[in-house]
C-alpha cells in the first residue's frame, strides 16, 4: 500500500515535527476538545457514567481520517478516567505473544491505546475477543500434540482502538467495542478555532482574517491546520513583523505550493495531466499515474481522495474524469461536448 510522501505539507499522516509540537498542542479534556460534537457529547456520557459506578469504561472504536484527533481522544480518554494509558499500535503487534505481552502487563482501568487496528495480524486479533469480552487470555505453551493452553486472568481494562479503514476490521472483533465513533472532516469555523487555540500556545498572533486563510486550505483536518499555521509563522517572522495577516499567510502559502482549495503540486499535476493532456478523461489509471511521473498507487491512494471529496475528480467504470468544478479552478474551459458516436475510450485501462 502506498504511504502518504512526508514532504507533503498537506500529508494528513503525522511527520516527527507534528509528533513534538502536536505532545505540546493536544487539549487535556473534552472541554477544550474543538470540533466533533456529536462524538464528544456521546463519549462524555460513556464517561461520566463509568465514573458514577466506579468502573472502566467500555472499549472505544474511533475511526476516520488520519490526523482528525484519535490519538488526542485517547489520551483525554485516560485522563477523564484518571487512568494510565498504553500506547502500541497493529503493525507493532504480529504476533499473539507481542499481545499477550502487552495484556498480561496492564493495571486495573488503565487504557491500551491501538492505533491502526485494523493491521494487526489474524492470530493477536482472534486473542484480543476473549481479552475484550472475557478479560482473560489463554497462553499457549509447547507445540503439536503436546501444546497446553494456560489462562491468564486479566485485570479489568479499556481498549481504545484507532482506525483510518473500519471496513477492514473483522465483525467479530468491531461487534467486542461498546462505543463506536466515526470522525468526521472539520468545518472551516471550527478549524479557525482550532488555528487560534495553537497560535496562542505558539506564541503567534493571528488576524481573524489569516485563520480563515489557513483554515480554507487545510482540507478539513486539524494536523494539517497546525502544520499550514507553522510554516506561515516561520514566513510571517522572517517576511514580516511575525503578525498572520490574510495576505501573510496567502503569500507563504503559495510559496509552499499550497493553493486556495488545498491542493498541492501533486493534486494539480493529476489535474493538470487529466484536463490537458486527456481533455477531462475518461482516462485508466495507469495512463494517469505515467502522465504525471508517479506510482500508480501513489495517485490512487495519496492524490485521488482529496480530490474526489473535492468533487473535482470522479472515478468511473471507464476511467477518471474531470468534473466541471475542475476546469474552472483550474482556470481552463473544457471542451465542447463529443458527438455520440464517439466513445471516448482511447485512454482506458
């Protein structure tokens, strides 16, 4: 599978400089928690009701996009508990025994936070339903015939899994959460908010006018607002007074290749590639990917999503077209309608 470039300045995946600054910018509590409101009303309540019959809460499912704030609710998770957290993540975790490790280590209510989930490999998964359900996990000892199955009783716990594809995770293991939670994109309001909160912490001062500015092209998520607000103080300090104003941060932004809508030098040169030279497509993939000098994965699972939930691309049976919306931000005029009798298949996979 493709992985998001980390030169991107839009990539949603976090960078180690995101990883540092994002420890000092994570809200402690639900209070400080912008956004989601749907979810933070929902989690509140699962929370508070734990507390009130003095047990651990039940296991929490949070899935969406990468850098929307699951690792943040994890944490404020632990802290409304009360409660220690364990970090790990399914990649990390190949083996049952990896698991087993990790479980029979937990304390009473402590939280064991698994980012990515659903990458966790078949055999940990299939011990993790009876540590969910049950709190115990049986330990295999010797091999063949002779293997012998041990109990292990496990304190009880929370399991806060992260998720950026729920689809993937198998039922028997999605039906174990009592809470599920799917995130959702940030309006531009909220994400304003969310730039004004860091710039505080950061030291910056920001106009109304300059949040809005970096709110429009962070592409609905708060890491990507974050990194956008740091990369135009750095311009704002060494181009300007150090304040964010509309035309600071519309400047640095297009130095950093990052236009109006959000769209980086990757985006436009698939959209470039799809109206100029295939006249808006339909084209295959393959032919789109070749075009624009990149993987063909890297087009379909690093440019594509943007791009269609834009609704400047969309993916069809015979190929990717460009939608109207993207002749016009792209500043081009598409061409006039082709007769019936042609079928426009030439660049099909």
């Amino acid at each position: 599978m493709a992985r998001e470039s980390r030169d991107r300045l839009v990539a949603a995946a976090p960078d180690g400089e995101d990883r540092a600054v994002e420890a000092a910018l994570r809200p402690r509590d639900l209070g400080e928690f912008i956004g989601q409101e749907r979810v933070r009303g929902q989690l509140d309540l699962v929370l508070k009701a734990a507390r009130a019959r003095g047990a651990t809460a039940d296991h929490v499912l949070l899935s969406g996009a990468p850098g929307l704030g699951k690792t943040t609710l994890s944490m404020i998770i632990a802290a409304e508990m009360e409660a220690p957290i364990r970090i790990s993540s399914g990649p990390a975790i190949q083996h049952a025994g990896d698991l087993a490790a990790i479980l029979s280590s937990l304390q009473e209510g402590e939280i064991l936070f698994l980012d990515e989930i659903h990458r966790m490999s078949r055999p940990a998964e299939e011990m993790l339903y009876m540590a969910m359900e049950d709190f115990r996990v049986d330990v295999i000892v010797g091999k063949g015939p002779g293997a012998t199955a041990i109990p292990l009783e496990l304190p009880p716990f929370t399991l806060v899994g992260a998720t950026t594809r729920a689809g993937l995770l198998p039922p028997p293991l999605r039906d174990r959460f009592g809470f599920t939670a799917h995130m959702e994109f940030y309006a531009p309001a909220e994400l304003e908010r969310v730039i004004h909160r860091s710039a505080g912490l950061l030291d910056v001062e920001v106009r109304p006018e300059g949040a809005a500015e970096i709110a429009g092209r962070s592409r609905g998520t708060p890491r990507i607002a974050n990194r956008l607000l740091r990369r135009v103080r750095d311009y704002a300090q060494v181009k300007g007074d150090g304040l964010v104003t509309r035309e600071i941060a519309a400047t640095a932004l297009e130095v950093y290749e990052v236009d109006g809508r959000g769209l980086d030098r990757l985006d436009r040169s698939v959209l470039n590639a799809l109206l100029r030279l295939f006249a808006g497509g339909p084209v295959g993939l393959s032919t789109l990917a070749v075009a624009v000098g990149e993987e063909r994965e890297t087009v379909e699972e690093v440019a594509e999503p943007f791009l269609v939930r834009e609704g400047l691309l969309a993916r069809t049976p015979r190929g990717r077209v460009a939608t109207p919306a993207a002749w016009s931000h792209m500043g081009l005029t598409p061409p006039r309608q082709r007769g019936e009798g042609s079928d426009g298949s030439l660049f099909e996979e």
